[in-house]
C-alpha cells in the first residue's frame, strides 16, 4: 500500500503536538489561555452548538481516516518466501535513513529476532504528472518520521550468512525468517505507516530515558535487548536438561499462607473477614509435600516474593529455577546442578558470543558466521567437578560467603603483629588481624598508586567499613623502597619479618591492606576485609589497575551453620524464643550425626547439609538436605528454635506430608534473575527484567504500588491505622 500525497500532508497532522523536544525527555507546553471579552465574540447557543458539532465532525473524520490507513495492512512473509528476486513484507521499526540523493534513499528496518533489514529506494520520475510505480513509496520513505512503525513490501535483492536448509517446522509461519541469514536488502515498492513517532521523544545514541519510558530504553538499548532476548534461550536450555534427567515440572500455588521461613512476606487481603493469603517466598514447603506424593523428581521456574530491603542483585519479585529430588543426597542435588550448568555453558557457546559496546559493556549476540573463529568459547567451563569450599575456609580465605575467585589475591588470616601496632588499628582488646597484599598489574608510579589507594579509602569504601567500622579503620601501607622499611614502618621491626615472611615478593606500588576482627568463630556472610577486597578489585580494574577476567568460576561453598544469632532487625527469623533462627531455612537436616548431638548441647555449633553455587561473586542459589521425618522437624521447631504452639501449627499441613512416610530428600533454588545478569555481563538484575521494581521497590512505569482507598480497605475488613499524636 502505497500512500498518497494526501495521506502523507495528513502524516505531520496526525503527530502529537501537545509536547515540545527539551532538556528532559518529555516536557509538557504550557497552553496560555488568552483572555477574550464577551463582546469579541458574540456567538448564539446554536451558533456555538453547530460549531462544536463540525469540529467534532472533522476530528471524527480525521480519526476514521487516521484508523483506516493503520488498521489493514499487509501480511509479514515466512522465512520460506525470502528467496532472491521474490516479493516478500516485513513489519518493524524504520530505525535510520540516509539520503543519497532524490532519487536515492536507504533505510534500516529494525526487527526483533530477525536479521538487519536493509531497504533501498530508487525513483527517477520522467513526469511528474505521471509518476512511475514506486515514486508514492520512495516519497513516503523520505517522509515519514523514523522509528515509526512500517509495514514494508519490496523485493530481495540479496542475503548474508549461511542460510539453513535443514526442514523446520516454522518455514510458513508468518513474520519469521530464515535461519542463519544474518542480513537482507529489499527493493522497496510500497510502505505503510502503522503509527507515527512523534516529535518530542527524542532520540540519541546512548539515550537513558527515564524509568516511567521503560519501553523505550527497552526498543532503543542494544545490550538491554540482547539480555532481554538471551534470558528466555537460558530458560528453554535449563527446562530441556532437567526434562532429560526425567524432572517433572509441577506449578505451585501464588496464594499461599504466612509461614515463618526467614522474610518477610506479603500479604493478600480477601472480603473474608480475618484471612489473607501471603505471597510464597518460596515453594519450598509445597516441594517438599510433592516428595512425599511420590514425584521423583520436581522443578519450575517460580515467582517468589520477599519484602526485602533491595539492592543491585535483589528485587521483592523475582524468578527462581527451583528443583527437589526423593530418594537423593546433596552430593545427588550437587552431581545434578553442575550438569545442567555445563549444559548450559556448552550451549550459550554454541549459539551466542559476547560483544562489547562503545561504553565497554559486554552482552550476548547470536553467533555470526564471520565470527566464528574469533571466540570459540566465551563462557568457559571445564568438565571437571565445581571446587568445593567450606563455610570456614571461604570466610578464612577470602572474608566472605560467595567468593570471587578471579580476584588475584587472597586473605591472610590471623597474622601476628606487635601489640604497639593493633592497638592503632583497632579499639578490640584481643583483636584478630587479618591482610592481603594487593599488587596492581599497572605500576606506572607510587604517586599514582598513593593516590588510587587514598580515593579508594575516602571515597569507595562505605562508612561501615571505613570511618563507622566498629573493628577500626583497614590500614593501608604502600610497599615504597625509597622509605625506611620499605614504608612499613608502622609495624616495627617484628611485623616487618612477619609480612616479609608472609609475602617475600614484595615490589614497589603494592598495597598491603590490614582489618581487625573480634577473635570469635565466624558468622554472617562476610568479614569487613572480605567486603574491602571485593570492592577494591572492581575499583582497580576501572582504574586500569587490573585487567578484567572474562572467566566464569563456579564453585560450591557447604557445611554452613545450621544456626545463626539474630543480630539484624531486617530479618524476622522464625519467631522463635532461642536468640538465633536457622542460617538456610528450618527444614535444613544437620550435617552428620555429631550435629546432631549438637542440637542438644550447642545448637549454634552444628553444621546443616547446606550448600551455595556462587559464580564470580554472586550467590547463583542455595539448597540443602531436608528433614524428611515429622519427629525431627517438629523437634527443631519446639525445642531447639523455641517456637510457639501457634508457630508449629503454622506447620501442620507439611509435618503431616513428612509424617506419611515421606522419603529423604534433598533440593536447590537458583535464582534465574541472578543467573542471567551474570552470564549476559551485567552486575544488576534490573538489566534482564523487562519492568524491573526500583530500590524503593516501586514499578516507575505503571507507578505502582498505588494509594489505596478507605473504601477499598473496607471492603476486605480493613482500616487505616490512626496517627499517633506527638507525645504518646
């Protein structure tokens, strides 16, 4: 369908013009109602009836006119029509236009999931009285504002890449193309407007538009694109392996009930009054009932809500791959998860490769023919079992529950250093000194190193770790041969032979960093020094210090505490009366019988069949070993957690599922968000959800949530809360 030269006056017409192009990306005209006296205008009531009634008339018409050019256009061709020389339609986005000159035009037509579509317009008209076919088409083209939507008919010229003839399934389905062709030019013959882009958006190369234009960061981000198109490919993949390995995918129910698991939850009020739903935090507890239904095998991509202080790699929804496994042991769950991990590795490398942008940001595109030998395996992953590290050791080594083991320098604990020194380091009587010696691939001089470190310390660290630090503020000595003690000084002649014992390779620019610690067991997720190295290592590769890793290093970290003191308001625990709520959840088995003496005589001792898969510093998810028997878990429940009869009964509908001869079991929970920001090379999940939530937990698109009526609680038997008056 070509347009008419009507049709094309009518394009500028039909814009939106009640916004104008600004600093901001949107920014509303202000209309100024001009004053008018009564005796300007001195219209009768039926003068001003029959002119409403034809402006009205005319916008009807505009808007018939309006529709009916947009409403009916041209089917999109299947993948099997686009041969050379056949006339084919495409639907997309027309995203560039270059003019040669009048009588030549190129544009780009932006598709999802298909190839770069390039279109080629030439008219030479001999009369303009008598246009030849295609002219309307050309000018049309020329016209119409870009990154509107276009129903595009012409003919292929040409097709890169290595198309595919194997038979397909989806060869006549409308809108697809053929596999493996990477890029198409079309001759155009008609173009069809399906809306119009309008003129205040406006559109620049590395454009950020506000979070309430998310569809718009979403159509104009590359990177954001490709992560967006790649996290469905890792869900199929990871589906397909649990499939082969005979899992059942079982959907459990949204609406659940609260039950102390660790977070807190979210309720759903109804008109019953008295009741609400709560939305899962997880389905753990419906899982677990499955063992004992018989299911040998379970999973599901699950939604699970936790209202959660956020972060860059948490959000109050999010998406979890979740699977349990009868008749099973960790090390069973443990064998299986680092199956379909590999699985999935072999086949992101088979598939896609990662490029990087103008702003160095690396992220997922298919494959090209042409780039086939330039990154052979881009996700590299050995088919040797993931290392394993204890609790204990991974906070010894590296001060924290999740390591980063591309980081080139681990921790040093308990270094023994003069009294003289400690106490200037620490207000702790008997302190624990823990180090690592931090040595830049880049030295290109103390100065600059003095100053990284000082802008580190002042500016990155937070002031929990730095000026609040309860431990004491980290020392900081700069290895500097041209001072007294190499720049050592501080720790006298003593703690000079012990670091030079400790780390004999010392060189000008390194950096030997040094955290106090209370001289007590560890607990929690990570040390002040651990949380430093971490931070310190992402700081030295922006700073050119380091170079980046493109490596992706699984590994297991087990034998947590079953137990954990509660010491954080932000965690409610499982209300029980013991001081401590259980490190996973409450339906963790102990370790080995020894912990389960423990129980008894030091709960906080005990060790739980509990494990974490961390990727490159990220905790990918988390499973354990369940309590399989009534008796055990109801003992946990009263005697050792200390809940109240009312909190067990909360239990009632799973210690009856464990009590029906429920076999061993065991399970794990990967979170897919996490999962897919790690692999596409981003830090934040926001940048694999497509309507992410902000840190205040609020959709900026849609602006929700939203204020709720006194009416609207009433319904489900609910009031606001009074205000409390100053003083009471």
């Amino acid at each position: 369908m070509a347009l008419s030269r009507a049709s094309m006056r009518r394009l500028s017409s039909l814009r939106p013009s009640n916004f104008r192009a600004g600093t901001s990306y949107m920014q509303p005209r202000v209309i100024q109602q001009q004053r008018v006296s009564w005796s300007q205008h001195r219209f009768t009531h039926n003068e001003g009836l029959a002119a409403a009634d034809s402006k009205k008339s005319d916008i009807t018409q505009q808007l018939r006119e309006e529709w009916s050019s947009y409403n009916h256009f041209p089917e999109a061709s299947s993948a099997s029509q686009f041969v050379d020389g056949q006339t084919v339609t495409v639907h997309g986005f027309l995203s560039q236009r270059r003019i040669s000159s009048k009588k030549l035009i190129f544009a780009n037509i932006q598709v999802d999931n298909g190839p770069s579509i390039q279109i080629v317009s030439h008219s030479e008209p001999s009369d303009e009285s008598n246009p030849p076919p295609g002219h309307e088409a050309h000018l049309a083209l020329r016209a119409l504002p870009l990154h509107s939507p276009v129903a595009v008919t012409g003919t292929v010229v040409s097709q890169k890449g290595s198309q595919d003839s194997s038979p397909t399934t989806n060869k006549n389905v409308p809108g697809t193309f053929p596999k493996g062709v990477t890029h198409l030019e079309i001759s155009l013959q008609q173009i069809q407007p399906l809306n119009v882009f309008p003129k205040d958006i406006i559109v620049s190369k590395g454009v950020q538009f506000p979070p309430s234009a998310r569809h718009l960061q979403i159509r104009f981000d590359e990177a954001l694109q490709a992560r967006l198109r790649v996290r469905p490919k890792i869900g199929h993949e990871l589906r397909k392996s649990l499939i082969d390995l005979n899992f059942t995918e079982v959907e459990t129910p949204i609406l659940f009930k609260s039950t102390p698991e660790g977070a807190r939850e979210f309720l759903v009020p109804t008109r019953r009054a008295g009741l609400a739903y709560a939305l899962p935090q997880s389905p753990q507890q419906y899982k677990q009932i499955l063992m004992s239904s018989g299911i040998r095998g379970y999973y599901q991509f699950a939604r699970c809500f936790r209202d959660e202080d956020l972060r860059a790699d948490r959000q109050p929804e999010f998406t979890q791959l979740d699977l349990e496994m009868s008749f099973a042991t960790g090390q069973d769950v443990m064998r299986t998860v680092e199956s379909i991990m590999k699985d999935l590795m072999k086949s992101l490398n088979a598939q896609f490769e990662l490029v990087q942008s103008d702003t160095n940001e690396r992220y997922p595109v298919p494959k090209r023919p042409s780039s086939e030998d330039k990154q052979q395996n881009p996700w590299p992953v050995s088919d040797a079992p993931f290392p394993r590290l204890t609790y204990e050791e991974a906070m010894s080594r590296f001060g924290v529950d999740k390591p980063d083991t591309r980081i080139p320098f681990g921790i040093t604990p308990n270094i023994p250093l003069p009294a003289s020194f400690t106490s200037m380091i620490s207000p702790l009587p008997s302190p624990t000194i823990d180090s690592f010696l931090f040595s830049p691939t880049n030295k290109s001089s103390i100065h600059n190193i003095t100053k990284f470190t000082h802008t580190f310390l002042s500016s990155t660290l937070p002031p929990s770790l730095f000026t609040s630090n309860p431990h004491g503020q980290p020392a900081a000595l700069i290895i500097d041969t041209s001072k007294p003690q190499m720049g050592l000084s501080p720790l006298g002649f003593p703690g000079l032979d012990t670091i030079l014992t400790l780390y004999p390779s010392l060189s000008n620019g390194d950096v030997l960093f040094l955290q106090a610690r209370p001289s007590t067991p560890f607990s929690g997720g990570s040390t002040p020094l651990g949380q430093i190295r971490s931070l310190l290592y992402h700081s030295a590769i922006s700073a050119s210090l380091l170079p980046p890793s493109p490596t992706f290093n699984f590994l297991w970290v087990t034998n947590f505490p079953m137990f954990t003191p509660n010491d954080s308001e932000s965690d409610p625990g499982q209300g029980g009366q013991s001081g401590f709520s259980a490190t996973h959840h409450p339906f963790t088995a102990p370790l080995t019988n020894s912990d389960v003496d423990l129980l008894v005589s030091n709960p906080l001792a005990a060790r739980a069949d509990h494990y974490d898969l961390v990727l490159n510093g990220v905790e990918l998810g988390g499973g354990s070993r369940r309590i399989h028997t009534a008796k055990m878990q109801e003992y946990v429940f009263r005697e050792i957690l200390q809940m109240t009869d009312k909190g067990v009964k909360q239990f009632s509908h799973l210690l009856e599922a464990l009590r029906a001869g429920c076999p061993p079991h065991a399970g794990f929970a990967l979170g897919f968000d996490r999962l897919c920001a790690v692999l596409t090379g981003t830090d934040s999940v926001r940048d694999v959800i497509a309507f992410p939530k902000s840190m205040k937990g609020e959709d900026l698109t849609v602006k929700s949530p939203g204020k709720i009526t006194s009416e609207e609680l009433g319904t489900y038997h609910l009031a606001f809360k009074p205000k409390e008056k100053k003083g009471e």
